[in-house]
C-alpha cells in the first residue's frame, strides 16, 4: 500500500511539535512520508518552508517509485546480461589457466576482478528484487548498496594491483621476476577481500547507529555526524585510486614508448627493415591491450569518479536535501558499472587468444574446438636448441615465463629424447657406428 503524503498544514503543525526536540528529525515531520531520519540538515530553513523542502527532497512516495523504477525494473538486462558474460569470463579464465596457458600471475588479478564483479552481480539481482517485491527501508537500501560497492572494490584492487605490475614490469625488468611473485599475487587478492568485508562491517555499524532508533538514541548519531564521515573517507579513497590508476597507465605507455625508440635505433640501417618492423608490432599488441583495459576503467568508472568527488567536495547536507534525487542517480551509477562489467569481459573474451580458445570449447555448438597445448610453443624451441648442435638444451625464452609452462608429457619426453639422440649422434658420430653406440639424455625433465 503507497504512502499517502498528508497536508503541509499538518507537517508544520507536527513541526512545531517537534521544536523542542531541536528539530533532530526530519521523520517526526511525518515518519510515514519521509524517507530519511535523523538530521538536523533541515532545522535552518525558516519554519514556514521546512516541511515543503523536506517533503520535495525527501517524499517517501517518491522514493519508493525511484527505487521500483530506478533500482528494479531498469537494471535487469544490464545485470542479466552481466551475469552471464562474467561467469563464462571466469570459466574460462580458469581453464586457462589450469592448462597453464597465461600467465597465472597477471590473470590472477584478472580471475579476482571478475569474482568481484559476479558478486556485484548478485547484489545487484538482490537489490532488484527487494526493490520490486518487498517493503522498503532506509537501512536495508544502504546496506545493498554498499556490498555492491565494496565487491567492486574487489575490481578496484586488482586493476591497481595490473597497473603496479606492469609499470614495474617496464620500469624494472630485471628485478620483476624476483618481487613479483605468485604468493604476492594471491596475498594482494586476499587483502582485497578484507577490505570487502571491513567495508561491509564499518558502514553496517555507522547505518544501525544511525537508523535503528534505540541505538541511535544511545549514539546520538546523525546523518552528516556519522555517515557522512565514513562516506567522505570511502570516496576519497576512491577519487585517489581512479588518479592512481591512471597515472600508473601513463607512465606504463611512456616506458614502453622510450623502450621501443630505443629497441628501434638497433635496426635503424637499410638491413634492419624487417626488425624495426617486428619490433613494433611486438609493442604495439600488449600496450593496445593495456590501453582496452585501463580504457573501460577510465570510461565507464568515470561516473562513479565524479559521484565520489561531488559527496567528497559537498557538505553533510548536500545527500539529504537531494535524497531521491541521489537515489536516482546512484542508480544509474550502479548500471554505468554493470556495464563496465559487460565491456570488460566481451572484449576479454574476443580477444585474448587464450581465454577464447576456452570460451569457445564451453560453447555446445563448436566441440570441434581443440585445445592448443601447453608446451606447443616451448617444445619446438628446445628441439630446434638440440638440432643446432649445442649443449645448453634451454633456450632463454622458454623460462622467460615459467608460470605459462606446463610439465612434460611422457609422450612429449620421449620426443625430446629422441631428437636430441639423433642431433648428439649425427654430430659426433658416423653414420655406420650408430648402431654400436649409446647416447645419455642431456636434456632436463
């Protein structure tokens, strides 16, 4: 059953009620009609406009259709379609990366994003169906909210966790392969999920303080003296990160860019066409990659950027006395992220060689589909290292990502074994004495 606003004569008359309380409630105005309490935000507006301002910013009719609307009806595709395209993201991913055909480190972060992003997604399933089938409050509302927020904070983490990475990838070759680990990468992924849970407690204690009217009687606590502080720490850390993030991607693109000019010089002859040619496109695909990537964090966080920075830059009274409005627009900030998610994972899964070959094998319709083996790239390199003649029976770039190579089949050990017996024996021996001799394996399992 709706609300039904009363008269602005009976508000004032209850706000004249309400006076000696000093005016710590916009809800004894009418508890019925409004949909935020506990605040003096309204207590400096001259008595005579009080309660229309109040009913305008904060009718709960209002609110209840902005959050049938706004909130249920609207977000469906967008998470539908979020869902599915995320939960095939992170079957894949995790094929992949069983099969050790990426890098479990980068795509690590990448798996954890997309877990952020699926909770998001049932919050969101959740908060759709509160909104359609069942009587709202104020609290629960909020509490939604912020475990949305904070299993984004998960994707959060990680983008910034790909950004250090690659920029001290670039920045510090060298030294990346010993302080870029694979446990670092598991414990950074842990601390985002603390995080997710902290973030979940703190604005759960600050919303029941506040709300629930036994304890916020012992509390004392208002909207702009409680949840506006916790509010302004958590979007601060926002706005940061989103800079962060971003100026960790252009320092990346610098890097790469001065690493190719100089890779570039080495070929700068008539000779060395063909090199300077192979030495951009060895640049150019990862930094596109990186660039897709860090583009749809730029694009589609950006409203949620200026959300942040207008609660961080606003006073405690700017969300009450724009309540439903705010409602609203954090509505569509929410689908601005459902649809980050979206671009996120299409576009992971159209173009990453790897992570497709899987999507495309969990696909009914094309079984046909055979999966690449992990050690088709690394075994003809070590056989070509054999053919040539030398003992050093590893070549640098089959090590230079230890996590992408699987272990050896007995089948494919056995062809190893056999090229580098027929190699050491056309090089040391005659062709009539092979069958007298006897060759020891040099090549390590």
């Amino acid at each position: 059953m709706p609300y039904l606003p009363p008269t602005e004569q009976s508000m004032l008359e209850q706000v004249d009620s309400s006076q000696d309380r000093g005016a710590l409630m916009v809800g004894p105005i009418n508890a019925n009609t409004s949909a935020i309490t506990y605040t003096k935000c309204f207590s400096h507006i001259p008595l005579k406009d009080r309660a229309r301002v109040a009913m305008e910013a904060s009718n709960k009719t209002e609110w209840e259709r902005v959050l049938h609307v706004h909130h249920g009806l609207i977000p469906i595709p967008f998470n539908v379609v979020a869902t599915i395209v995320v939960i095939f993201y992170i079957l894949s991913v995790r094929q992949a990366m069983r099969e050790h055909r990426v890098s479990r480190k980068f795509y690590s972060l990448l798996l954890n994003r997309a877990i952020g992003d699926l909770v998001a997604c049932i919050t969101c399933t959740v908060t759709i169906f509160y909104s359609l089938y069942w009587t709202h409050d104020t609290g629960m509302v909020q509490i939604l909210n912020t475990t949305f927020i904070a299993s984004f904070w998960a994707g959060m983490c990680s983008y910034v966790a790909q950004s250090v990475m690659k920029l001290y990838g670039v920045a510090r070759p060298l030294q990346y392969r010993r302080y870029i680990t694979m446990a670092r990468c598991k414990q950074f992924c842990v601390a985002s999920w603390v995080l997710f849970v902290v973030c979940i407690i703190y604005t759960g204690s600050m919303v029941a303080l506040t709300t629930i009217p036994k304890l916020q009687k012992m509390s004392k606590c208002t909207s702009e003296s409680c949840l506006h502080p916790m509010y302004v720490g958590r979007n601060g850390l926002v706005v940061i990160v989103y800079l962060f993030t971003l100026v960790c991607f252009g320092v990346t693109v610098v890097l790469i860019r001065r690493a190719k000019s100089r890779s570039e010089s080495f070929h700068s002859n008539a000779a060395g066409e063909r090199n300077r040619e192979a030495v951009k496109r060895k640049f150019r695909y990862p930094l596109l990659k990186l660039a897709l990537h860090v583009s749809t964090f730029a694009i589609f966080n950006f409203p949620y950027f200026c959300w942040a920075l207008t609660l961080t830059i606003a006073g405690g009274c700017f969300y009450p006395l724009h309540y439903n409005r705010m409602v609203m627009l954090s509505a569509w900030v929410r689908m601005s992220l459902l649809t980050r998610i979206i671009v996120d994972s299409v576009l992971s899964l159209a173009l990453e060689t790897e992570v497709k070959r899987s999507f495309l094998r969990l696909l009914p319709c094309t079984k046909r589909v055979a999966p690449q083996p992990a050690s088709s790239s690394s075994i003809p390199n070590r056989l070509n290292t054999v053919k040539s003649g030398t003992v050093s029976v590893c070549d640098s770039s089959d090590y230079s990502n230890a996590d992408n190579t699987a272990p050896l089949t007995e089948k494919e050990k056995g062809q190893q074994r056999s090229v580098s017996e027929r190699g050491l024996i056309q090089k040391r021996l005659e062709p009539a004495e092979l069958e007298d001799k006897k060759v020891i394996e040099v090549i390590p399992e």
